[in-house]
C-alpha cells in the first residue's frame, strides 16, 4: 500500500519529517525498498524563516520519520 503511494508521488512535491525534528520538502524521483528517497529541488524547511535550498539529495530511509504526499 505505501509503496503504491510513493508511486504515484513520484515526479510530485512531498514533506519528509527526519529524526531529529528536521523537515524537508522536494520532488520525489525515486526511491527503494529501505525507504530511500531522492529528492530533487529539496529545501530545509525545519526553521519556516531560513528556507535553505538543497538541490538534488538522497535520503537514507532510516532517518525518515514520515512522508506526505501531495494533497492532489
């Protein structure tokens, strides 16, 4: 069920919420079985008043708390 969801997110912006409290949001490109993303123009988006661009990132699955999709 959630790999299907991840599917259909690809190529579309989603939230990731990291351990640590830090959030960051991007376009889904891709991902694997562990849950890692990549994640083209991400942003840090843990501090609402310092956006900071990140570009094209991975992220490892073991530090994803939680994944949103997009609302549409």
């Amino acid at each position: 069920m959630a790999t299907q969801i991840l599917e259909k997110s690809i190529g579309k912006t989603v939230l990731i919420k990291l351990r640590g409290g830090k959030s960051i949001r991007g376009q889904l490109k891709g991902f694997d079985q562990h849950l890692n993303l990549v994640l083209d123009k991400a942003e840090d988006i843990t501090d609402t008043e310092n956006v900071k661009e990140l570009g094209l990132i991975i992220v490892r699955g073991d530090n994803v708390v939680m994944i949103s999709p997009p609302l549409r």
